[in-house]
C-alpha cells in the first residue's frame, strides 16, 4: 500500500513540473508571435512528452535485489599421490666390473681359433710380399690326354715353308705358332689322323677348335696337290694380307 501511494505521488509531481515546463513553452512560443493556437499545441505537446519522460525516468520500480545464494561448501582438495622415488641408477664400478668379465669371456679377435701344425706351403713368401703381390695365373699345360700330337719338323724342308696363309682360319700370328710346333707345309697338315686333329683342336692357344670348324685337312689337300681355293687365290692377289 504504502509503495503504491508513493509511486502515485511521484506521476504526480512529474505531470506537475511537465504542465508548468508546457506553459513555459507556449508563453515562449506566443512571444515569438508563433500564434496562440500554435502556442498552446506546443505547451501540450511538450507537456505530454516531458510528463511521459519523467515518469519512465523517476517513477518505474526498482526491481528488489534478491537474497543471495549461499554458496555451496568448497570440497576440500584431493591430495594428489607422491610420485614413486627414482630407483637409484647402479653404480659406475658394477658396470665396470660386468664389461671387464664380458671383455674376459669372449675370444681374442685377432687370434685364430686354430692354428696350423706346420706352415704352409709358400706362406713365408707371401708374408714377405704381403702389400705389394697380385695373382697371376700360370699358362696352362698341354693337354697330353686328348689325341695324339702329330709328326712336327725341326725345320722346313729345302724347298722353303708353304704360305700356310693360304689356308682359310690361318691367319699370320696362328702360321706362327704352327711354325713353333714344327707344321711347315701343306702335305703335313693333309695327313693329320683324327686324333692329331683333336690334338691340334685342344692345344692351339686362343684358336681351339679351329682346325675342325674351319676343314683344315680338306683346304690342305687341294693345296698340297698344286690346286687352289676361293681363299688361297684371294691371298695370292694380296686381298686378305
């Protein structure tokens, strides 16, 4: 009760001061020759408007603060657990003393596992050439296993060599070492038995074979008889040496 006739009292101040500011207004207006119907329009419109604004600004009701809440207990802090004590790091000297019985326990690298009873054959040399020495491999021998080294010459006859050239697969560096096995003419050549053949074949160095794949016998007879080849005619011209 007591709160509504106060807010009723406060309209009515503020109306009160709204109509008194009006009348200002509309005695303003008249001496500014505005005119007395425009005069009192104004101290209404005025009025009203201030009377409104007052009322809004100084008569609204002020909402009441409310009791406040009690505030909830505060939890007491859970203590978080202690972080487990670092185990204490083995001592340096056990570490030493356990890579000193490993390093006993294993071998010596740089000793053999076995040694020899005896050196062997050509060890001294190889150690005294050991840093500088290469392999190098040994000529093979003549095979004496495949067929049967034929009849060779000491010498050519008086007559003089044959152009063994004129031979198709005789070329000058293989009539060389024809020469070194004592084969100086056609007629020698003719007369290879199959197992002088595959002598030849098996003991010609770097032309193995040559004596079968090229018919050196049957090229040898025609010369030997005073015929000629393709190949031998070619050579005599000089078109292939």
């Amino acid at each position: 009760m007591t709160d509504m006739a106060t807010n009723g009292t406060c309209k009515r101040n503020c109306w009160i001061a709204a109509s008194v500011i009006g009348v200002l207004v509309a005695l303003f207006a008249l001496g500014g020759h505005r005119g007395l119907v425009a005069a009192i329009l104004l101290g209404i419109l005025a009025a009203a408007l201030l009377g409104t604004l007052f009322v809004w600004l100084t008569c609204a009701p002020v909402p009441k603060l409310g009791a406040r809440k009690a505030s909830a207990p505060a939890q007491p802090a859970t203590p978080k657990p202690a972080a487990p004590a670092a185990e204490p790091k083995p001592a340096k000297v056990e570490e030493d003393a356990t890579a000193s019985e490993e390093a006993a326990a294993e071998p010596a690298r740089d000793e053999p596992l076995i040694k020899p009873s005896k050196p062997l054959a050509g060890q001294a040399e190889l150690a005294s050439r050991k840093g500088d020495w290469k392999y190098e491999a040994e000529a093979a021998p003549v095979s004496e296993g495949e067929g049967t080294q034929p009849e060779a010459l000491s010498a050519p006859r008086e007559s003089g060599a044959d152009d063994l050239k004129e031979i198709k697969g005789v070329g000058p560096k293989l009539e060389t070492l024809l020469h070194e096995l004592g084969i100086y003419h056609f007629d020698q050549i003719a007369g290879w038995s199959a197992a002088e053949v595959a002598w030849m074949d098996a003991n010609l160095k770097g032309f193995r074979g040559r004596v079968s794949r090229d018919d050196w016998i049957g090229q040898a007879k025609i010369l030997a008889a005073g015929g000629e080849t393709d190949f031998s005619t070619r050579v005599d011209k000089g078109e292939v040496y």
